[in-house]
C-alpha cells in the first residue's frame, strides 16, 4: 500500500468526487481512478460505489479510511519532527571579504570544500572595506571577515594569513614604464587610481605620502582592484596594487609593476572574528581552509592559479 494512494484515497472519501479529489491532491481524475484501481486490485474489494453521481464508500472503504486517516497522520507528524530536527541543525556564517582577489580565488572554493563538510551550513557572503567588515564583525552582523591587518579592535582576534609587496602599476607604453624603481615624488606627478578609504591597504598609502610631506593627485578612488587595473591598462592613470593582484597581466605584458623606493610596508591580509563567542564548528573548518588556502602552504597553489587563468 503506497502513501500517494492512501492520501488519494482519503481525498476521494472526504470529497466525494474524483474530480474535486484529483485539484485536491494535484493529479488529473484518470489519475485519480488509477491510484483508487491499485487500492482496490490489492485489497481485493471495491472502496466505493456510485450513488447519484457521487463516489460513496463501502463497508471496505469506511475501514480503510479509518486506518488510513491514522497512517497518513502519523506520516504527517513524522515529516514534521524531521523537519524541525534538521531546522534545529542548520547554522549560518557570514563571511565577509575586503579583497575582489581573494572573492574570485580561493574563496568560492573554500566554500565548497566547507558546505560539503557541513551540508546543512547556509553560507552569507559580504563584500566591502576592511573598515565595513569590522563594523559588521562589531555589529554582530559577521561572523568573520577576510580583511587588511592590522585592525585596532581589541574585541576582535585576528591571524594573518599572506602578506604582499605594494607595486606601481603603470601600462607598458607609459614614460615610468622602463624604470627599475619609482619614487614618492614621480608618483605624486601622475593621477593615482587607487582603491577605496577604509581598508589598510589605502592608509598604508596615504601614510606613505604623509610621511614624506607630498600631496598626490588623487584621480579615481574605486572599490574593486579589477576596475582599477582596467583604468591604468588604458591610461588614465597610475595604480598602486600588491604584486600577486597585477601578476597575471605583468606576465601577459598589459602591464608593468614597479618598486615604490621608501615603501616599506607590506600589505597583510588576515582573519578576524569575535573573542567573545566560542567559535562554532563551521567557524573552525573555515579557519582551517583558510589557512590551507592562504597561508605559507597555499602560497604555490595561489600562484600557479593565477599563472594558469
């Protein structure tokens, strides 16, 4: 005795009508008499008789309706227990990231590996400055977040994960192009496209021109470092971007990465998260795969990717 044909059954009982029975359950009347054929060839009995045009049940159908409103009850709140079990076990992270780079690779694939580890994980993904990501982790509207180190939060645990060399960006055809190093003065002459206020990256920037007392012309300030090697690949101006975001176009001779003379500081990515909440199982294996993917072991594995896009 298959449960569609119960709950068809039941349908037909409580309605009379195999046609009002098939829009109730959502199957066609042939259907309908099909599922009522293969009660009655099991049972060996007729379930219903036509009175006046309405299907009336027989002795066979009255018992069976009995033990099958029983049957298809116990289904119903069997399904629903489930439901609110597995409801109970699923658990969400949002994540956050201030790098375009690090959002086209590893980070989906850091994902995948974690919603296969954890199927009933729902996954929140958040782009945005350092600065927005903080906030949000502050907020409670994070959980963790891939940002520019350091942060000066002391409610946050940060580990960082890869640092990186600031580069002049400039397009093969540009006067700075054949030049081994640049410096703060030549860059101040030329419109900078540079990314967005709020991250690290930026204030390791704005610091550098602060300390030796020189005012760059600002030209674009954009959100995503694919944008601002697209605007220097034409020339409009002169970026500043870490090496192994400008990697792929060096060796593909759209652009020319140059030493800044003077500047020191690498840019650092990290991890952040809340000391004050235990950190979950999936906050855990996202910590792990991080590190696999973007620390010192996944160093190769950064490159070659981007090597073979």
């Amino acid at each position: 005795m298959e449960l569609r044909h119960l709950r068809t059954f039941r349908a037909v009982a409580e309605t009379g009508s195999f046609t009002l029975a098939g829009r109730r359950v959502n199957l066609s009347q042939a259907a309908v008499s099909l599922h009522i054929k293969a009660l009655e060839e099991e049972l060996g009995t007729k379930l219903f008789a036509r009175v006046r045009k309405r299907a009336t049940l027989t002795p066979a159908g009255r018992a069976l309706l009995k033990h099958a409103q029983a049957i298809l009850s116990a289904c119903d709140v069997a399904r629903a227990e489930i439901a609110a079990l597995a409801e109970e076990q699923r658990v969400t992270l949002r994540v956050g990231t201030a790098s375009t780079m690090i959002a086209i690779h590893p980070l989906p694939e850091i994902l995948s590996e974690l919603k296969k580890r954890f199927p009933l994980l729902d996954l929140v993904v958040f782009a945005g400055t350092s600065e927005a990501i903080v906030r949000r982790l502050l907020e409670h509207r994070l959980d963790v977040g891939l940002i520019s180190l350091p942060v000066e939060a002391p409610a946050l645990h940060t580990e960082p994960l890869y640092g990186d060399r600031l580069m002049a960006v400039v397009p093969p055809g540009h006067p700075l192009a054949q030049a081994r190093e640049v410096t703060v003065m030549q860059l101040a002459a030329e419109p900078l496209i540079l990314g967005e206020r709020g991250g690290n990256r930026r204030r390791i920037i704005d610091l550098f021109f602060e300390h030796a007392g020189v005012r760059p012309h600002v030209a674009m300030e954009l959100n995503r470092d694919e944008a601002i090697k697209k605007m220097v690949e034409v020339g409009l101006g002169v970026g500043i971007l870490p090496w192994l975001t400008v990697q792929r176009e060096v060796q593909a001779g759209l652009l020319r990465a140059l030493p800044i003379r003077g500047l020191k500081s690498r840019w650092e990515l990290g991890v952040a998260y809340r000391r004050e909440d235990p950190p979950s199982e999936p906050l855990l294996a996202f910590l792990e795969l991080c590190r696999a993917y973007l620390g010192r072991g996944g160093e190769r594995r950064r490159v070659a990717s981007r090597a073979s896009q």
